[in-house]
C-alpha cells in the first residue's frame, strides 16, 4: 500500500538497483521539483542503518558534485533518502547508450569527468568535522556517478555505498567497480583508496573516450621519440601508484603533478563543462521530469486487439497477438491489484500459452514485448524492476468489451 507520502513521489523511473536498494527517479509533488530516490528493497535494521548513513553522509555536502540529501523518509512501507538532485540515469546506463550510439567523449572530456570527481571526494575527506565512514566511497562504481538529462553529475554513495554494498556492507553490485587492491583485503577506505579507484575507473571508461594519439600510442607501445616522457609518467602512474603497495604510494598531490605534466605535454586541460554538454546531448538536452499533467484513461480491448488514450489514434494490435496479450494481462492486473508486479513466468503464461520456453528466452521474449509497448505508447506507464514489470499506478485503465 502506497503511503501518503509515497504518493506524492510520481512519475517513478528506476535508475539502479542491487540485491538490497533501488536508485529511483521521481517527481516530488510536495517540492515541486524532480528528485532521486534511494529506498531500501527491505526495511529492517540494517537497511534504515545503512541509509540513516547515507542520509548524514550527504547532508551539507562539501562539494557541489556530491548530490545534497533533503529528506530521511521512513514510514510502515518505505524506507528511503530523498536527494535534491534531477537525475535520470547512473553513468554505467550513459556509457552503454553511449557505446549503442557510437558516441565517445573527447580526452578533455573525459578528464573534465575525473577532475571533478577528484576534487569531490577529496574535499569529502579533508571534512574531518565528519566520521571517517561518511567520508569515503572504497568501492567505486559508475553507478556512483548519476546524470541530469542535461548532462549535470553528481556523486551518491557516501556513508554507506549503497550502489555496491548491501545493508550490512557486502559486496552486491550491478555492473563495473573499482577499488585499490588493499579494499578488496579489507582495508578501511581513505582517501587515497578513493583516489586509486578513481585512476582505475578511468582505466575502465578507456572504450568510452576518444583518447589523445599519444596516449593510444603509449598504451599501445607504438611510441614515438616525442612521446617518451609521455610514457615513463604514465608508467610511473601504473607502477607507483595502482600497483605499488600502499605505504610506498607518493602522494596524491605528487600524482597530480604528475598527472598534469601529461596534460601539458599532450595539450589536453580538464573540460568539465565539454563533458556535461556532450552528456546533455546524449542524454536529450534540457528535458527532464516535469510537474505530471493528468492523463487520459488508458484503454485497452479486452482480447488485446487495439489501445488507445483519451482523442490520441487507436493503435491496432489485431496483427501483434503477443503485444495485445501482454497489453491485456498488465492492464487487469492494474486494475486488479494496483501496484503488483508481474514476473517473467506470469508473462511468458499469459503470452505464450501451452509453449515450454527456457528461462532465459522467455526473459528475452519478454523484454522484447515490453520495448513493443513502449513503442507502441506506453513508455510513459511501463515500469520495471528485478521483480517484474506493471503499469504505473497513477495510470487509470480500462478494459473494453466490443
């Protein structure tokens, strides 16, 4: 059952989840104004620990690319932090329509990105007014980083890195991570894990940027005379500091150095706002959630053979037997049992009658249904999560009989 305050989060599109949290987009009615969610899929102990964390960890953040907490909410259905910041997806769902699309950042892009990063999570360490677990991410994953659709980015994951860990700490992530080597043994974060996460995330996004001659050369040993102390300080980098043990590590601002010096013999500075703007384009400019305009009742034939909206054309589905079917049994279980989600065996049933289909090709069958819909006017109402699909609650729906 939705709570009152549930019920004032619309317009919900699922950025991320683990095992033990989901990343939500919404419209907050109250405010007004688009927000991230961070809720736990199960409310005890250790969840409302671990977001009560999260909540102190980022309430007065020190940087602006670290996202703002506005609200610990907790009632008998939810437990959740609300962040005032309008993201629409995780870096780890950019890079990947990014690479659909053919679409790579420039080096100065890139770096623009890590710079920024950088400067966040140090300035998170340097607030020692704050106990030390508020201040450090140890394991870094692309989903700690979330977008605005107009390319902005922020940081979520401090106190308790909810985007890889469960409630009570362990590993459970959902796409790529990084950590130094001593994270992976147990060691407490700092901020000098942070920053070798960060150098070996970068390492990870190389598919992702379209990377200064030199540097391609290097990484590829093809090196030419002028590129020689390109490469010794690149090596430096590996050997000293990724792969050094943790005690023998310069220093981060000896890294930095070091790491400008590359800049400088490349000609490549920092662009943060080239990157928010490349992401801006990717991502569809200035669009983002806006206040909810009351839609018109979704109706769909009973046996599946058309759908339509308030005065919109009829969309005809006598020649997509699966699509009106699927159509059919999410719109009765909307009107049946608001808010249930239908799993991939509940679907494959419905649609595919009598045939014995693997798991997996029935997850695909599904999916491809779904993205059918989608297409065919339902990409506002489609909501999804590792439990199943379902028709958005605030969607009203009627079955017709002709």
């Amino acid at each position: 059952m939705t709570s009152a305050r549930g019920a004032q989060l619309v317009d919900r599109l699922l950025i991320h989840e683990t095992s033990a949290f989901r990343v939500v987009a919404a419209f907050d009615l109250e405010r007004g104004v688009p927000i991230t969610l961070v809720e736990a899929r199960e409310i005890d102990a250790a969840s409302d620990a671990a977001l009560d964390a999260l909540d102190r960890a980022h309430r007065d953040p020190t940087h602006e690319a670290i996202a703002p907490s506005l609200e610990r909410w907790r009632d008998d259905s939810v437990s959740a932090v609300i962040f005032g910041v309008p993201a629409v997806v995780d870096l780890e769902g950019a890079v990947r329509l990014g690479s659909e699309r053919g679409v790579k950042l420039r080096h100065a892009e890139a770096d623009g990105l890590i710079s920024t990063l950088r400067d966040a999570l140090r300035s998170s360490a340097a607030a020692t007014d704050r106990p030390a677990s508020d201040r450090h991410l140890g394991t870094l994953s692309l989903s700690n980083v979330v977008l605005a659709a107009d390319g902005r980015f922020w940081i979520i994951g401090l106190g308790h890195n909810v985007m890889v860990h469960d409630a009570r700490g362990r590993l459970s992530p959902r796409g790529r991570f990084f950590h130094a080597p001593e994270i992976a043994l147990g060691a407490t974060p700092n901020e000098q894990t942070d920053f070798v996460s960060l150098l070996i995330m970068l390492r990870g996004l190389i598919g992702f940027v379209d990377l200064h001659r030199s540097i391609v050369n290097a990484i590829a040993g093809n090196t030419l005379r002028e590129d020689l102390e390109i490469v010794e300080r690149i090596l430096w980098i590996e050997r000293c500091v990724i792969h050094a043990v943790p005690t023998d590590r310069p220093s981060i601002d000896e890294t930095i150095a070091v790491s400008d010096r590359i800049r400088a013999l490349i000609g490549v500075r920092p662009d943060v706002r080239a990157f928010v703007a490349r992401m801006g384009d990717l991502l569809g400019g200035t669009a983002t959630l806006e206040p909810p305009r009351e839609r018109p009742v979704l109706r769909i034939d009973s046996v599946g053979r058309w759908l339509e909206r308030g005065r919109a054309p009829r969309v005809d589905l006598s020649r997509r037997t699966v699509l009106g079917r699927m159509a059919v049994v999410l719109a009765r279980a909307r009107m049946e049992t608001p808010g249930r989600l239908l799993d991939v065996g509940e679907l494959t049933a419905a649609c595919w009658p009598g045939e014995r289909i693997v798991r997996a090709a029935a997850a695909n069958r599904v999916y491809v249904a779904i993205s059918g819909l989608r297409r065919a006017g339902l990409a506002g109402d489609l909501e999804r999560s590792t439990d199943g699909y379902r028709i958005a609650t605030e969607i009203a729906c009627e079955l017709i009989d002709e």
